[in-house]
C-alpha cells in the first residue's frame, strides 16, 4: 500500500509543475484593449511603445473611484504601495506586469498618457478579465480517484490472496484427514484379516 502512495506522489507532483498557469501578453495601446488571465498566473499589458519625454499614469476604476497603479515622470516609474510587490512597469518597452494573480486584479484599467508640459495627449481603456484556474480542480480530483483506484485494486488483490490461502489450507485439511482415514482403514482391514496367510 505504501508503495501505491509514493507512486501516485511521484506521478502527480510533475504532473502538477507543468499545469501551473502561466504568463500572458496583452496589447493595451489601442484605445480599448480587453485582455484575459488566469489566477495565479502573471500578464504583460504593453500599454504604450516609446516612453521617452512622455509622463504616465495608470488608474484602476473601483467602484468607490479609481486608485493610483503606477506613474511615470521623468523616465522613472513608481508604483504605489497597494500593487508593489506584483506589479512592475518596464520603462523600455512600456508594459505593465502584474505577477500572481487575483481575482481582485480584475476590472478597468486607464492608462492616461501626459507630454511634458503634463497636457493629456492619449488614453487608453484595458479591460482585465482574471479566468479561473480549472486545473488547480482537475489536479487534486484526479489524484483523489488515482488513490481510490489503487486502494481498490490493493483490496481485491488481498481479499482474493486471503480466499486463496484459505481454500489451499481447506484442501490441504481435506488431503491430511483423508490421508489419515485411509491408514485408519488400513489398519482396520489388516485387523479383520489373518496375519499368516501365504
């Protein structure tokens, strides 16, 4: 049994490193981009092509307003605390980059795109949808009727072995009694006759 175990851990934990979900690229310079990902993967939004000279700000619209992602200014990006640890904006090819996804992350995103005397010269609309990660389900359902088969197969296995010894030990009862029986028979023939017959 412990062996069914430690191969179903082998099989399912390679299994499961090449199902985790994985980066998307999206483009978001046209002025109304819709782009998919799935949770807990990462995307790349590039949301404009050269930011030289230009000043950035990148709004989420919540549904109490719109919350500060990230500004540029000067060249140099900086991303507001909320979305620091996940977020990161590439200064030399302008695209935002969102790691592990949450369902949070969903939603519209403005980008406003400023020259450097800060008049608005573009803005782009994204609309991020965050998918739900359907083998983070498959995975652990499939290991759970893995693990039901071989304890299925190890049961039928033993029960068949034990109703196997149990019959041969029947038999081999069966064989010593009628062994036993027949010597007595023997014997009991021999006692019926004479002795000395030539």
């Amino acid at each position: 049994m412990e062996q069914a175990v430690i191969l179903l851990l082998l099989i399912g934990g390679p299994a499961h490193a090449f199902l985790t979900p994985g980066e998307s690229k999206c483009n978001g310079t046209m002025e109304n981009s819709h782009c998919s990902v799935t949770l807990g993967g990462s995307i790349s939004i590039q949301v404009i092509l050269d930011v030289s000279g230009l000043q950035l700000r990148c709004k989420k619209m919540l549904p109490s307003g719109p919350i500060v992602v990230f500004t540029v200014k000067k060249e140099k990006p900086m991303i507001q605390e909320a979305f620091r640890n996940r977020t990161e904006f590439f200064i030399n090819n302008g695209t935002l980059k969102i790691s592990s996804i949450e369902r949070t992350d969903s939603g519209q995103y403005i980008v406003e795109v400023f020259d450097r005397n800060g008049q608005l010269v573009k803005t782009a609309t994204v609309e991020l949808d965050v998918l739900e990660n359907h083998f983070s389900i498959i995975i652990p359902v499939c290991a759970a009727l893995a693990a039901l088969l071989v304890i299925v197969v190890v049961s039928c296995c033993v029960y068949k072995k034990r109703r196997r010894n149990k019959r041969s030990g029947s038999d081999k009862a069966k064989k010593k009694k009628t062994t036993v029986e027949f010597w007595k028979t023997s014997d009991h023939m021999q006692d019926n006759y004479p002795h000395g017959l030539n």
